[in-house]
C-alpha cells in the first residue's frame, strides 16, 4: 500500500454504528428485549455450566463439551450484545477504530471456536453411538480436554491474518456502518469505497467458507452416519435417546451455520440493505439464547440437574 493510502486510512478515527433507527420510544422497547434476551441468556446457560459441575453424573465428555460450549455462548454474546445495548441508549453511537477492530477480532474468533466446537461435539456422538466399545477408551476425559484446548487455541488464530489485512485498508472518510456491531462485510464496503481491495476480499471470502463450509459438511457427514446407527438399534428406548440428543445438536447446527451461510460466504458482496444485520442478529443474539432451551428440553438429564440447580424438587 502506499504512503498516500495509509496516511488517508488515518483519518478515520471512529465509526458509526447505526443499529436499528428507529423512533426513541421504538429504541427503548428494543432496548428492554435485547436486554431480557440477553439476560436470560447468560442465566442459561451459566445454569448448563452449573448443573455440569455439580452433578457427578454430568462428568462425561458429552457434558463437559456441552458446558465449554455454553461458556463460549456467554462470551459470544458478551462480544456484541453490551455495545449494542449501549448504543441503543446513545445518541452518537460511535465506537473508535481501535475499539472496532477488537471487537471485529474476538467477534469472529468466537464464531469461529464456535463452528471448531460444534464439530468435535458431532464427533463426540458419532464416536459413542456409531464406535461405542472403543468410546470409553478414545474419548477420555484427558483426550477431551485436549480438544477443547485445541478448539480455543485455533478458533483464535484462525482470523489473525484477516484481521491483520483490515488494519492496513484505507478508511477514507466515510464511517457509517449499518449495522449493530463492527462486522466483516460493511468494513470490506467502506473500503473499497475508497480503493479497490479484490485480494482483501477475496481472501477474507476463502477463508470464512472453508472454515464455515469445512466443518458443516463435517458435521453434516458425521450425524448421517450417526442416524443411520441409530435406526439400527434394536432397542426402541434406546434409538429414542440417541435420537433425542442427536436432534438437539442439529437443531443448534442449522439454526447457527443457517443464518452464518447467508452473512459470511461473500463478505462484502452487497447483500440486500438492512438483510445483513437481521441474519448476524439471528446467529449472534437469538441462537445463544435458543441453546440452553434446545439442550436441556430433550435431554432428561440435563432436565434433573436443572431442577437440582434451580432448587425445583
């Protein structure tokens, strides 16, 4: 890049994040919802993390991997869900362009554990109903823990170079983003609205659908051969338990890699006005919070834990 472009890039110092404009009595009411969801969402799944550490029987690696994935729900929502809280109650709603690229980092680097996570949980499965004599031995308590290390530590390197790309873009002046959060797909806009950046990009582009088309199709490929272990089980109680949990996992696996598909596999590609912030709201917002509900209505376990936690008798 030139001298003349990183010079122009300085002169950006802060971004607009537009949100949801509204009227100020509709903003309040989104406000008081986003605020409940948010709320209720951190209750729930800090009550799945609960109910695992305090119940023995939870010890499993079904269950750790379960509670790791709802504390990375919680950080999830803590990446997006308080800024745009704040800037529903702002009147500028600016966010600095320091502030702004951090967010975009631990924003991604989440979702991208997040897919690691969802991938190594339908491996979990297709390990204890497809291979359940060599579960006990391949999948210990030491192997799992290793995985979670493993999801964490990637889902955080992964989107270092991206990211890395997007600091040294020309931000020439104008700074609106429509949308609540500083997001991979309006920064690309803004961009390349003051130099062509095809190889930015592009890269970014390839890098979001092999990751998110990677382990879909993983996941995807495990819970086929999953299902079609469980139909195969002789016992209709047990093909009912093995197909209740597996149903909890896919139910979390679309309503998450549904909405993220539709954002992220051509960032900057100008999707419909307004479409995009609808979608990243879906998966960023309204999935955290539909988890802990779709885990723990179909897993009777987990429901008598719940009740332990919650002091029900």
């Amino acid at each position: 890049m030139t001298s003349e472009a990183r010079n122009i890039s300085q002169t950006v110092s802060e971004f607009i994040l537009l949100g949801f404009p509204c009227h100020w009595e509709i903003q309040f009411l989104l406000f008081s919802i986003f605020f409940v969801t948010y709320i209720l969402t951190l209750l729930g799944n800090m009550a799945i993390m609960c109910a695992v550490h305090w119940d023995h029987r939870l010890h499993t690696p079904m269950y750790i991997l379960l509670a790791n994935f709802s504390f990375l729900e919680i950080c999830y929502v803590n990446s997006d869900v308080p800024n745009m809280l704040a800037n529903f109650l702002s009147q500028t709603k600016t966010i600095s362009f320091a502030r702004c690229l951090l967010q975009l980092y631990f924003f991604f680097s989440l979702g991208t554990t997040e897919c690691l996570f969802l991938s190594i949980m339908a491996y979990d499965r297709f390990l204890a109903i497809c291979h359940p004599l060599h579960y006990p031995v391949v999948m210990t308590i030491k192997f799992c823990c290793s995985l979670v290390i493993f999801c964490w530590v990637y889902g955080f390197l992964w989107f270092l170079i991206p990211v890395i790309l997007i600091t040294q873009l020309p931000f020439c002046g104008p700074n609106v983003i429509d949308d609540f959060l500083c997001d991979l797909g309006p920064l690309l806009a803004l961009a390349s609205a003051c130099v062509p950046i095809p190889g930015t990009v592009l890269i970014c582009g390839t890098m979001s659908s092999l990751l998110i088309f990677t382990t879909f199709f993983y996941i995807i490929g495990s819970y086929t051969l999953v299902l079609r272990a469980v139909v195969q089980v002789p016992s209709v109680a047990g093909r009912k338990k093995a197909f209740s949990t597996c149903s909890s996992h896919l139910a979390v696996v679309f309503l998450f890699y549904g909405s993220v598909m539709m954002t992220y596999v051509k960032p900057g590609s100008g999707q419909a006005e307004g479409m995009q912030k609808f979608t990243t709201l879906f998966y960023s917002v309204l999935t955290p919070f539909f988890n802990p509900m779709i885990y723990s209505l179909r897993n009777k376990e987990m429901k008598d834990a719940l009740k332990k936690v919650l002091g029900s008798s």
